[in-house]
C-alpha cells in the first residue's frame, strides 16, 4: 500500500520551465482537492501570463536543437519515459484516483493505456518517410519531405491526466518539436509528475514546460498571440474549442482539436445481449461517465427494448459506489459540484418530461461530488438529456422501430466522435460504418480507444487525429523541392 501523504509530498508543485522548478511570477498557488472528500492535496504553482511567455522562450530557444537531435535518440528518450512511466505505475495511479476520483483499476488501466503512446510513438520516430520521383513532365526531380512544425502549445483536460497528457506529448516529441502545456488546474499533479519522468528520461531543458494556472485564458491567449507558436492542441468542450479557434486564425496556426461528444450506442433486435450488455457497461461506466467517448444516447431497438432495460438495470444496481482507492468500488466521485448539478439537472429534467427512472437519479449523501448510477427510459429528442453531453453515469435509453430510424437518430446531433453499434447481421455492419456520422466506431465492442489507431472526430467534434500512423503527421510540415533533371547535361 502506498502511503498517500509521501506520494503527494514527492509531487512538483512549482512551473516547469527551461529544465528549472519555478515559482509563479506571482509567487502565488492554487488548491488541488480529492473530489471525494472535498480535502485539499496539494497547493501548486498559479502561473500568470508572464510565466506563459517565459514558457515559450524556453521552448522556443530549444526548438532548433530537438528539431536537430537525431530520430533514434529522440525514440530512446521516448522508450525510457516509457519505462518510468511503468515503473511507477502504482504512483500515477493513486495519484490520479487522488486528484480526480475514478477508481484505482481504471486508473491502472490509463496508466497502461497511456503509457502505450510513448512506446509508440517511440516507434514512429525514426519512420518520418518523405519520397522523391522525377516529375510528370520529366523535366526534374521531386523531393517531398517531413520537418516538425515547431513550438506547440497543449491544453489538456482533467478527465484523463495522464493519457491526454501522453496522447499529445509523445508525437510532438518524436516529430521533434518542443511544447508548453497547460494541465487542467483540477487534475494538474499527474501531469507534473510525468513531467518529472521525462526529465529522468533525459530530456533536454526547455523541450518541455509545464505551466499550471486558474488563469487559463489570459495566459493561453497571450502564448497563442505569439508568432514563435506554430501548432495548438487542444481537448475539451467544443465551445472552448470555437474559441480557440478564431485566436489561433490569427497567427494561422496548426491546429488540433479534440472537442465534444454525443456518443450513440445502438442495439439491434439481433444484437447478442449479453455482449451488448457488456459493452454497455464499458461504454457508459467508464471513467464514470466523465469521457468524451462516453456512450450518451442508447438507442435500442423497440422489441429487445424492455429486456435490454431490465438486464442493465440489474448490473448497474450493482455498481458501488465510493472513494476510489476503497477495495471493490466501480463508481467514483464526480470531478465537482457544478458536474453534479449538471447531471442532476438532467436526470430531473427528464423524469419531468415522462422519462421512467429504473436506478438511481440522485446525488449520493455524504461528503465528496458523488452521483448514483442512474437508468432512464422513454427518452425522446425533444429532451435535453438526448442532446446535451451528460458527462456522468446514466444511462439514457430511446427506442427506435427500424434501422433507417436508428441512423437517423444517431446522426440527429452536431456532434460525431465516437459510435457503437450492437447487431450481427454483418451487411448491416457494413452499412452503418457508411453511414453513421462518426470518427469513430466501435461494432460490437464498447472501448474504441488504441495508441495505434486515429482518435478523432467529425462536424462539431473535431479537427485532426491522435495516434496511430496519422498522430504524428500533426505536428510535421511538408515541404517540396525541384531540382533540374541531373541527367540533362550527360
């Protein structure tokens, strides 16, 4: 058992910038709390726009020497924080069931999931390809080659501290561009930390800077407003997102943006249930519901509709619910009171509405930003629980008669992250991969999420991928050259 009082104490609580622990400008910090008991675990470093600026200076007078340092050894940088990050799996994992509640299994579980992202990105940075080939009119040589952006800029969420934090990081790294990033000031610990690690990996000052703050948008815009910036990435709400969009327009920056969801998780009358069941769980239950990829509308098809309701309501029955390093818990706390509020306001919305309520629908007693895990059914359109991501553990179940019905009601939304789809009727399968609006799709599977495969959306989700062949490409510029045929003068 790790003793928490000595974990916490081991965590930087200053900046991270050019190589050195630093105070804020201001000297001042800001409270880092336990969302289950409300207790305050850290005190960290409250950077002001002063501190942003020497963030970027920092990264900036690093840039041309990561951009020059040699593939493999930026690979085997990336393969040593990799195993650190291993090595002290336990320390992250408690640590972020610490700061933001999910249980310790799944805390486990994103420490291996993020961890994969270095190990594989380690892996694509020494395969950057370019190509050469004489031109159409053969009149010379073409030369197409891969160099990294430059300076960039990440904004990451508090839901996944680590693997949001990884997913961004490591192809940036191994592209050969240095960063500052801005950690959610409710989750910042995880991401100090794995800081800490990538300087034992032996990462060069400045390639790296942390800057923890509450004053996120005056010290964001005054680093996008520079043009020693070149790429942004951000993850988190889409009205954030729009936001920093139209900023980094200005000095026309590349972007990548991981934004909301609308998640639809489909069953079909020929679905196996006991399959989609699981999946389900996992879909929904994860990260107690506060994750993008989160299945938010369960469509279920009219005639399997009453046996589907009955069989998750027994499983999430089960569900216990408490602090998240207690043995045998699956539901933790939500991140804040405002999250409670928010899904509290949805459930009785919809019970106003006619919704029947099968499990759960309230916030739990006692201290800490706890919330039942809640069934709902006769969900409608019209109703906000059907159009507002829920960020938290209800399962919302509308029926549909057909399968023209079920895609229409999965696209019936601004948003297109993630999908399910429960069916085994394998040319339906094949249709619903044309026709659902989504990045991304899970067929009979409830997680979708691989270091090795493009995390991303389309409309009102996204821009760009993380992960996979493609994560890397974010953060390369393509250039072109023309050379005179070297035979013309033999």
């Amino acid at each position: 058992m790790i003793d928490e009082a000595a974990l916490l104490a081991g965590i930087p609580q200053q900046l991270l910038i050019g190589g050195r622990w630093v105070d804020s400008a201001s000297g001042s910090t800001f409270d880092v709390t336990d969302p289950s008991t409300g207790a305050v675990i850290a005190r960290v470093a409250d950077g002001a726009v002063a501190d942003g600026v020497r963030a970027l200076d920092a990264a900036a007078g690093a840039q041309d020497a990561w951009a020059a340092t040699p593939p493999r050894q930026r690979a085997e940088t990336l393969r040593r924080a990799f195993e650190l990050v291993q090595q002290h799996a336990d320390d992250l994992a408690l640590l972020m069931t610490l700061e933001m509640g999910k249980p310790l299994a799944e805390s486990r579980a994103e420490v291996a999931y993020g961890g994969e992202f270095l190990r594989w990105f380690s892996e694509e940075a020494v395969r950057v390809h370019g190509r050469y080939g004489t031109n159409p009119e053969g009149t010379g040589r073409m030369t197409v080659a891969q160099r990294p952006v430059g300076p960039c800029f990440f904004i990451t969420p508090w839901n996944f501290p680590l693997a949001m934090a990884t997913r961004k990081i490591a192809p940036a790294l191994a592209a050969g561009c240095t960063v500052v990033v801005k950690p959610a000031g409710l989750t910042p610990l995880t991401t100090l930390f794995f800081a800490r690690l990538l300087g034992e990996a032996g990462l060069p000052d400045g390639v790296l800077n942390v800057v923890t703050t509450r004053a996120s948008g005056d010290v964001s815009d005054a680093i996008l407003a520079d043009p020693r910036l070149r790429k942004l990435s951000f993850t988190g709400s889409t009205e954030v997102g729009v936001g920093l969009l139209k900023k980094a327009a200005d000095n026309v920056l590349r972007t990548s943006m991981e934004l909301g969801g609308n998640a639809p998780f489909l069953v079909f009358a020929d679905a196996d249930l006991d399959k989609a069941v699981d999946g389900a769980m996992l879909a929904k239950f994860r990260n107690i519901g506060e994750a993008c990829t989160a299945a938010n509308r369960f469509l279920v098809q009219a005639s399997v509709a009453d046996e589907f309701a009955a069989r998750i309501t027994e499983r999430v029955r089960a569900l216990r619910v408490g602090r998240g390093t207690e043995d045998g818990v699956t539901i933790g706390p939500l991140i804040e009171a405002k999250a409670v509020e928010k899904v509290q306001g949805l459930v009785e919305d919809a019970v106003a509405a006619g919704a029947a309520l099968l499990a759960g629908g309230h916030a739990a007693d006692g201290p800490g930003t706890f919330f039942e895990p809640t069934v709902l059914t006769g969900i409608r359109p019209d109703m906000r629980i059907f159009a507002e991501e829920i960020f938290g553990p209800v399962v919302a179940i509308t029926t549909f008669d057909d399968e023209a019905e079920a895609v229409a009601l999965a696209n019936a939304t601004p948003f297109g992250l993630v999908s399910y789809a429960f069916t085994r009727d394998a040319a339906r399968g094949r249709r619903l991969i044309e026709t659902l609006e989504t990045g991304m799709l899970g067929l009979n599977v409830g997680v979708v999420s691989n270091a090795a495969a493009p995390f991303g959306g389309v409309k009102h989700s996204g821009l760009g991928r993380e992960g996979g062949f493609e994560g890397i490409h974010e953060y390369l510029e393509t250039t072109y050259v023309l050379t005179p045929d070297p035979f013309a003068d033999v």
